[in-house]
C-alpha cells in the first residue's frame, strides 16, 4: 500500500529500513544513485559559509539561523525560504538561487495538483479564507518582489505536479521589471526536482556560472 500511495504521489523514492535492514526500496523508474544537484549545493553552501565568516558576519557555526532569519522558527520554509530571503534580507545577499520555489501562495494554492491541495491548505492556510487570502498574499515573494535587488537564478521543471512552473514564471517576469539580473531555467521534461542526468549535469554546470559571477566575484 506504501509503494502503491507513493506512485500515485508521484513520489521521487521509497526506502524504509528497520534494525539496519532494508525493507522497502523503490524508485519508481526513476534514476539511481547520487543527487548531484544537492551535492553541489551543499558544497556552495558550505563555501558561502566560509566566506561569511572571514569577513566576519557570522560569528560562529554554532550561531542558529534563526538570528538572521526570525521566519526560520515557523512552518514549511524549504520551498519558500529562498525568495523570501531575497525580498526581505536583500541588504544581506550576494544573489539567490531559487529551485521549484513558491512566489504566491495564492496561486500555488489553487494550481497544484488536486491530490495533494487539501493538504497543503492545512500546512499553508485556505486561501478561500478571505482573511487568510489576504495574509498569504502580503507575505508572498511575488508582492515583494521590487525589493529584489541582487541577482536571482531560478529554476523549474515544466511538468511539476506541486510547485507548478507557473510560479517560477510570474517571479522572473516581475523581478526583471527591477532590472535585476534573472537567470531562468526551465526543463521542458522534468518535474519537481531534476532526475534525469543531462538536465543535472547542465544544471550543475549553470549553477557554477551563476555563482563565479555573481559570489565569488
């Protein structure tokens, strides 16, 4: 039933292990083995990690995010932190990279998938909640995106069943009216995440570019 709820959820993987034993692994079709994207990001990170405490702004590894980013102690932010940093924190940022990101929780609300909105709904808000419409508007990267100032990388996959590519499209459209620099990378065959090897290794190769020119720099 596990495997069988997770296909229909188009779920990227299912490993379930107990007592240091396998039980379960399925992939679906898709692809095995390491996630470059991820790799590289981490790696980025770290390096921007680094340079923040040479010059001094960060303090120590012990310092917790939450000190720069108050919204870090609230709710689902992995989808959302990126823009939101961007917006907010613009002052603090070299550039950004935003991957399958959310710009509108309006919009994203009423464009996912069907199987999974309900559920999102409880994680976000209803956005059929006038009130509640209102707030997750105010608090969308979209509504502040004339304070993005600094250079932002975006990237989608066409055929996205939880973050639909029309929420990358609406972000790059309004930053650029910024004339800030906007990188857009779109995947014609890919979804939430890219999965298949050539589209990762352009996307690696991309993200490098993109940081040489805008961090290291």
């Amino acid at each position: 039933m596990l495997v069988e709820r997770g296909r229909e959820t188009h779920s990227d993987a299912i490993i379930v292990i107990q007592d240091a034993r396998i039980l379960v692994e399925d992939y679906f079709g898709k692809r095995k083995g390491p996630v470059y994207v991820a790799s590289a990001g981490k790696s980025l990170t770290a390096l921007a990690i680094g340079k923040l405490l040479d010059e001094g702004k960060i303090q120590s590894l012990d310092q917790p995010v939450s000190d720069f980013y108050p919204e870090w102690l609230q709710g689902n932010k992995r989808l959302y932190m990126t823009l939101a940093v961007a917006s907010h924190y613009n002052d603090r940022i070299c550039c950004s990279l935003d991957v399958v990101g959310i710009s509108n929780f309006v919009t994203f609300l009423q464009n996912t998938e069907t199987y999974r909105r309900d559920l999102r709904r409880v994680e976000y808000g209803d956005e059929r909640d006038p009130q509640m419409r209102e707030f997750l508007t105010t608090i969308s990267p979209l509504t502040n995106a004339g304070k993005i100032r600094k250079p932002l990388f975006v990237v989608q996959g066409k055929n996205d069943p939880r973050v639909p590519y029309t929420e990358a499209e609406q972000i790059v459209a309004e930053v650029r009216k910024n004339d800030t620099p906007v990188w857009y990378l779109m995947a014609n065959d890919e979804g939430h995440g890219f999965g298949k090897k050539s589209n990762q290794d352009f996307l690696f190769s991309a993200t490098v570019l993109f940081v040489n020119e805008y961090l290291l720099r």
